[in-house]
C-alpha cells in the first residue's frame, strides 16, 4: 500500500510565504476543505493517510513535500531555502523514520522537496530561488551509491522544479516549456499555455491527480489516454501551492 504523508493546513495560512503571486486573501475554512477533499482523493486511490502533527504558526506547513525526498533506499530531510519554512523539518522525522532510514541535507545546502523529481533512476534537481548547487552535491553524494543520477536543471519564472514539470505514469512528463528546457526529457506533454500553473499533477499509480483548474490541460491528458481523477485545489494555489505539495508518497 502507498502512504500518503500530509499535514492539516495551519490556521496562519494567509501568511504564507510567496516568490511570483500577489499576496491574495486565503480563506482557512475553505483550504481546509479542499485539502480534506484531496486526501479522500488520495485514500480513493489507494493511499493509507499519515498526518504529521498540525503546525499552526508555521503558515507554509500545509506543504509537506518541501521537507523530505523519499526514494526506495531513504528519506533525506531537507534544509529549506525560506528561513520561515525550516522549523517543519524535524517535525516530520519520526513519520518518516518508520518507512525509511533517515539521511540529512545541511546548510550551506538549501533544498525544497518541489525541486526534486524523480523518473526511474534519475533524480532532476531544480535550481531555483530556494534550491542551490551545495544541496545538488550533497544529494549526489547521498544518492549515487544506490545507483541514482542527479541532474540539474534551471528554473525560470515559476517557484520550484515540479511548478514546472512533473511525472505521467507512464514515464512521460507533462512540462511547461516556457519554465524549463524540456528537452532533457525523453517524453514530453506541454500544457495548454493559457495555464501556466498545470504542470503540477501527481500521479498515483496509474491515476493522474490534476487540479480542477486546469480545464484544457486536463482535457490534453485525457485524450492522450491518462485516466484522470480532479480536485478542487484553488485556495492553497494562492499560497503557490499544487498538488504534489500536500504529500509525500512512500511505496
Ligand atoms: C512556499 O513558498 O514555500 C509556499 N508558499 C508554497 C510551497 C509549495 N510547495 C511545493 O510546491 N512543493
């Protein structure tokens, strides 16, 4: 069975931190609702929910992809690029620690687990604004051993790696070609440029969890065949928040 790990979305919410979107008003109530609705979603497709503890004075802690990357071998706690968001890393340890043994990423290194995507063996690495070069050489240093390739790619204009591409099931990748330079990939589905923000997708098996706002995009993996099941996630994407940020999934 996969395990899901999640977090309830804390009542500080509307003070998340924000790097492309104009601050907006978030409403608790409602991305509280929302978030429920995704992790019945994801019990629906045959996830086994893990909630970490509830952080509610940390207002990014909703976000739980950010503080750990998890592969077969283990879970590598994270040291994130925004100072606010680091008090949610330690939280998350003993959870993770009954799946996998624990490794750790250290300062000078920043990382954030949305810029980390692995496809079989390779693990792309986002440089972004919260993800530099040390982190790169330390995953390395931690990954290689177990037979993986880390492989750097530049971000532009968007918040992390997986803002702007992210796994299909079948090994393809649905990317935003305007974010990154998507010829690294063997396979890749654009997204309907009227919706910057549709990249982020999680897959789940063979199910595609997109986000009801992506109509056209959504309508593109369809006809390729993708079955697809759609959540509402409207109010944590006015945190810059998507889809595979709510999780950590663990096989
Ligand atoms: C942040 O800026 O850290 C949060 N407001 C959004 C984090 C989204 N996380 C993700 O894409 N993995």
């Amino acid at each position: 069975m996969t395990i899901a790990i999640t977090r309830a979305v804390p009542e500080s919410i509307a003070h998340c931190e924000l790097t492309h979107l104009a601050r907006q008003p978030i409403d608790y109530a409602v991305a509280s609702r929302q978030h429920a609705a995704y992790e019945r979603a994801l019990e629906a497709l045959g996830c086994a929910i893990v909630r970490l503890p509830t952080l509610n004075d940390r207002p990014d802690s909703v976000f739980v992809e950010d503080v750990a990357i998890v592969v077969d071998e283990l879970a590598i706690l994270t040291h994130p690029g925004a100072t606010t968001r680091r008090e949610e890393v330690s939280s998350a340890k003993a959870a993770l620690a009954r799946f996998r043994p624990i490794a750790s990423i250290e300062a000078p290194a920043t990382i954030d687990g949305g810029d980390v995507l692995r496809i079989g063996r390779t693990i792309w690495v986002g440089l972004s604004s919260r993800t530099n070069r040390q982190a790169i050489d330390r995953l390395t240093t931690l990954l290689a051993p177990h037979g993986y390739e880390v492989r750097p790619v530049a971000v532009h204009g968007c918040l992390h790696l997986k803002s702007a591409v992210t796994a299909l099931p079948d090994g393809a990748v649905l990317a935003n070609p305007l974010a990154i330079d998507v010829s690294f990939f063997a396979e890749v589905v654009e997204i309907d440029s009227r919706e910057p923000s549709a990249a982020n997708v999680l897959t789940v098996g063979t199910t595609v969890l997109c986000a009801a706002a992506h109509p056209r995009t959504n309508e593109r993996l369809a006809q390729r065949g993708y079955t697809l099941r759609t959540v509402d996630a409207s109010e944590l994407a006015k945190a810059e928040g998507a889809l595979t940020c709510c999780s950590i999934l663990i096989e």
